[in-house]
C-alpha cells in the first residue's frame, strides 16, 4: 500500500516519478465507507475547495495535510465515476479561481476544463512480441521512418468532426502498413483548451484531449499499432503552459508551477507560461507525467518540444535575466532535461526520446557525463532549412549554391539526428513541400521524388508530415482534414505510390540505416560537381556493403554519366526516380553495368550510366569480380 506521507515528501525533493498515484483524485475505503479522495499542490492558498456534480457544485473545503508540502485533501462519501470537478482555490491575494486539476486523467469536452472521476480498469495489453522485440532490438540500428499526425486533421467524418482513435485506428493503422512507415508521430494529444494550437499549449499533462475520444481508444490504437509492427512518438511539451487562469497559471496566486522572475516565467513569443525546470516539485510533475504517457499507453518514444526554449534565457522575445554566471544558458532547464532523460533511460532505456531543438552551442544527444543533454536523437533543423530552400531554387543558380547541400556532410555526426520535414515547414504561408518545388507541376513532382530520396539516403532517422507523401498542393490546415480529393490526380496517386515504395527500398537496405551515426556509414564520392548540380555518395553498412548513390539537381538528362567506385565488378541499378510508374518518363532502368578500369579521383574504378533529368540513380555491387582491379 503507498505511503502518502513518503509519497509527498518525495514529490518536494524532486524523487517522486509517479505522482499522479497520490495527487488527483483516488477511490479509498475509510472506516468501511467508500470513496474518493482529492489532493492537490497548492502551497500558498488561503483555503481550497472541491466543487462538482457531488457537490451541487457548492464548495466543500479541503484540508491542509499535516506536513508543510503545501498538500490538500478532502475525502468524499458522495463522490461517483463519470462526475465532474474542479478545485476551487481561494489565492495569496483573497482572489477565487475554479482551477483544473493538474492530476487530472481525463476532462470534460472543450471549452469545460472539469475533470471527470474514473475507474479504468487495466488493459490486457496484446502487444508483448512487439514490446520483447524493441527490447532486443532497440532503434539505434534499426529503420527509423516517421510519419507525423495531427490526429484530429487527417481526416474528418462528412460532418465535419474529427476522428477519434477508434475512427483511426480502423484508418490509419493499415495506412500506414500500405506506406511502409516504421513509426507514427503524433502532435500532443494531452488536454489543451483551443486546437488552433495544434495541442502545444496544454493544460493537462496527464489528461487525454477529449477531442481525440478515450484514453481507451487510444490504448487500442497503440496496440494496433504494435501489431502491425508500427511504433508510436507522441509530442510533449515540458517548457511551457497555457497561462489560462483556469489551469496552472499561478495556480494559488503566486508563481507555482512558473518561475517566480517574471522575465524567466512569462514567454512573450508563444503567450504562455515557462515552467521553473529548477522546482523539484516541478521536477516530479513533469517527470511523473512522461513516464505515466510512456508506460500507461506503451509508447515506443517522446519528442520533446521546443527544448531551445528551455536551454537558452534569451530564447524569448525581450528583457530575459542572465545565470548566476551571467551567462545565457537556463541552468536548472538543462539540469531538468538531463535528470528526465536519465529517469526514462535507465527505466526504458529502448524508449526513444527526441529533442526538438533549433540551436547548437549545447550538445543535445549522447552521454549525460559529456555535458550532453541525454537525448537520443535530435531534429537536423539545419539540414531541413538548407535542403528545402536549394530545392526551391531555379536549377540555374543551384551550381551557385551547392553548399546548402554539401554542408550538412561536416556536422552530419556532431549530433545523433533525424531529418525532419515536419507541420512546420507546411503552414504559415510557407507553402506544402510541393509547392516549395522549382517548375511546373511535372517538375514539381519530379523534385519531390528527389528530395525525399535524398532524405532517405542522407544520414540520419527520417520524418515525414502527412499529406506530404500524396504532393498536396495546399497547406496544412489545422482544422479541416488532408486534401484526400488530390488523389484523382494520376500524378498524386503515383507519387502517394512512390513514397510507399521508397520506404520499402528504405527498410530493406540496412546500408541507408545501420550506420547512421559515423562516417563509417557514409564515404563522399564527389560533393563538387557544381557545374552539372550533381552529388554522389555512398552509404554502408556494418558488412562494407555499400549502396552509390547520385542526385542530379539540373533538369538535364546526363548520358555516359561516370563516378569512381571502389570495386570492380557488375553493378545493377535498385532506384530510380524517373521510372514511368512513380509519374517519370523511363520505361526501363539503366541496363547492368560493368566498371572500367581507369582512375577517377581516389578511385581506381569508374561506372557509367544515364542520369535521369531532375532525378535520382541508386546501384548496388551485383557481381564482383573475381580477380579485384588494382
């Protein structure tokens, strides 16, 4: 039986990474009499009530529990599953406010922000292949393809209402086991108050968002998931909060869940509330509530939210106050982050946790003891920015500006990364992927091909947002659901095809992912072709085996085309971005081809073929020769 007295002592050192089990409400027997108790954090409050449908909702007063953690309680008889409420909370300065329970499992529907009393049963979870799988397995040298969700514009009944995950998991599940996807990402789906912000404003960290159905639901879907060999991201945001009044925004009239410097705890940017990463009863919140996401839905990796926010005191707009060094870097924010990742990996060390990060000056991924944060994976938001503003360029001037290519080779390995074409790069008049693309709409599609073949090949996991891999012309939208009607256009419907066989082609060649953290994956073949906008390369895998992969980023077919290879024999081409099926012009692939002896740079090899027009050629070795060419 838990020990409430140790339970709240420990929330206040910081220690306590299952807090939801003390605070909230809690079904009890006392003297016979059953019921629920409610207990809540709210150390500077003058008096706290509970009000609700047991309550008439009149108040019923809360007591002080006889430590000084700032802990109150109150036991109910009359309390019943499926009731509602909040905690009405007399403040520091005399001022009421009906808050929202920070505990709280799951809330009424939007605008209400009541609480609902629930008795879940346990699942019995069908998912323990999937779950023994990763655990032998891990991610680190496995395929790692992501395709991101906002789950409540993928799609939408013909009434205009969104999916819930009973809808999506009939849906989406098999979706993405027709795309070859590896994982699913999925924007917040913790309780916020107003969609339009895409779920990043939360106000319940422990809450599942009404409008995506049950915490059920979504529990079924996971499973669903994990049965279809899918694993499941779901974003989380620790930096900041709603500031709402009816939530955690100086939830007993004095800064509790935020920092008490006004500069630290108010972000202009965003309008919303900075969290005080330096609070253990901060600490245990937070870390309570990841872990509880992680475990009580088996998800398979977090991706945290806007980490800059939380590393850097001058990442907001205006005044910000320096570290006791002077310094700019948020001292306790980095101290939080590290302790979270080393909670979660040494409970889940095959869970995945991914850094939304846009900065460089503090090492995001790898070992805690080296300084770094802990993650394992962060988002290239460099490489994303490079790649997509050269392949919205006239092909013309890219010779001019082929670094934006070439650069992402130096630091590919500085940070473990996942290569993201996310929501954000697809809203705010920044145009779909596919509209970003140079020429008319043949060529506009014959880009995309190639960049995402290009993400593919590159090192680093991938990320893809929805919609993208069909080519939708139109932006995201938050409120309305994917352009689907786009595929009656034969040229979407090959492209939604090519993005399909591209993850195929994805998974079943470990050179494009066992070695995606040194140069030991990777050997540059000619990063200097700017004249012809070509790029070479080759990715290995932990056998030497090897993948040559060419982009040509000119809309100019290239005949007799030759690169150095590094041995001699009969090499077949495996992809190939032009092919008539995918919305190309070829009809056949480039015939096999044997190397000729001859230098070519470091090379004592040469293979030619035909580059395809605004395209992308991947060969493999078939046949080596018997006797190596010197």
């Amino acid at each position: 039986m838990m020990d409430v007295s140790e339970a709240i002592r420990t929330f206040g050192t910081g220690e306590n990474f299952n807090a939801q089990h003390v605070f909230g409400f809690h079904k009890e027997e006392r003297d016979g009499h059953s019921g629920y108790v409610f207990r809540v954090w709210a150390p500077h409050a003058r008096a706290v009530e509970v009000i609700g449908d047991f309550t008439q909702w009149h108040e019923h007063p809360l007591a002080m529990t006889g430590s000084d953690a700032g802990v109150w309680e109150v036991f109910s008889t009359d309390a019943q599953a499926g009731q509602l409420y909040k905690f009405s909370v007399t403040r520091a300065d005399g001022s009421v406010a009906d808050k929202v329970d920070p505990f709280a499992f799951y809330l009424e529907k939007r605008p209400g922000t009541a609480a609902v009393i629930t008795d879940y049963a346990p699942k019995k979870w069908g998912d323990n292949a999937w779950l023994a799988h990763r655990r032998r397995w891990g991610f680190r040298n496995r395929p790692v393809n992501i395709y991101e969700v906002h789950a409540s514009s993928w799609k939408k009944h013909e009434d205009g209402s969104p999916y819930t995950f009973a809808d999506l998991t009939r849906e989406l599940v098999p979706y993405l086991v027709s795309m070859n996807y590896t994982h699913v990402e999925l924007m917040p789906l913790m309780a916020h108050p107003l969609g339009m912000s895409w779920g990043y404003q939360l106000m319940g960290y422990f809450a599942f968002e009404h409008t995506y159905g049950t915490p059920e639901e979504f529990q079924d879907f996971v499973e669903q998931c994990h049965k279809n060999n899918i694993g499941v991201i779901v974003d989380w945001v620790p930096g900041h909060f709603t500031r709402n009044d009816d939530a955690l925004a100086y939830y007993d009239g004095t800064a509790t869940f935020e920092y008490q410097d006004d500069n630290k705890a108010h972000n202009r940017g965003w309008g919303a509330l900075n969290f005080d990463l330096g609070k253990n009863q901060v600490q245990s919140f937070l870390i309570s509530s990841l872990k509880f996401w992680i475990e009580y839905y088996h998800l398979d990796g977090i991706r945290v939210d806007a980490v800059s926010n939380m590393v850097y005191l001058d990442y907001d707009e205006g005044p910000w106050t320096p570290n006791k060094d002077g310094g700019n870097r948020n001292l306790e924010g980095i101290g939080f982050l590290q302790k979270m990742n080393a909670v979660i990996h040494g409970l889940h060390p095959d869970v995945m946790m991914i850094a939304e990060d846009s900065s460089s000056d503090v090492k995001v991924t790898g070992p805690i003891e080296w300084d770094a944060l802990g993650f394992d994976y962060k988002w290239n938001m460099g490489w994303m920015n490079d790649t997509l503003k050269f392949f919205a360029e006239d092909p013309v001037y890219r010779k001019f500006d082929f670094n934006h290519l070439t650069f992402s080779f130096m630091y590919a390995f500085s940070e473990n990364f996942i290569l993201p074409f996310s929501h954000d790069e697809v809203v705010h008049g920044k145009k779909s992927l596919m509209h970003k693309m140079w020429g008319d709409r043949y060529n506009q599609f014959a880009g995309l091909r190639t960049l995402y073949t290009y993400q593919m090949c590159h090192p680093g996991k991938k990320l893809l947002f929805m919609g993208s891999e069909f080519g939708q012309f139109l932006e995201w939208k938050y409120d309305d659901q994917l352009v689907w009607d786009n595929l009656r256009d034969p040229l979407n419907k090959q492209m939604q095809g090519f993005t399909s066989q591209l993850n195929e082609f994805y998974k079943s060649y470990n050179m494009l992912w066992q070695n995606d953290y040194s140069y030991d994956g990777l050997e540059i073949i000619d990063a200097d072709n700017r004249d012809e906008s070509i790029l070479s390369f080759m990715r290995k895998n932990n056998k030497g085996e090897f993948l040559v992969c060419c982009f040509n980023f000119a809309p100019v077919e290239r005949r007799g085309f030759a690169i150095g290879v590094p041995v001699a024999g009969e090499y077949e081409e495996v992809w190939n971005t032009e092919m008539s099926d995918f919305g190309g012009v070829w009809k056949d692939h480039n015939p096999l081809t044997h190397t000729q002896a001859g230098q070519w740079k470091d090379y004592t090899q040469t293979l030619s073929f035909t580059m395809p027009a605004l395209g992308a050629s991947i060969w493999r070795l078939k046949r080596r020769d018997a006797r190596r060419r010197k």
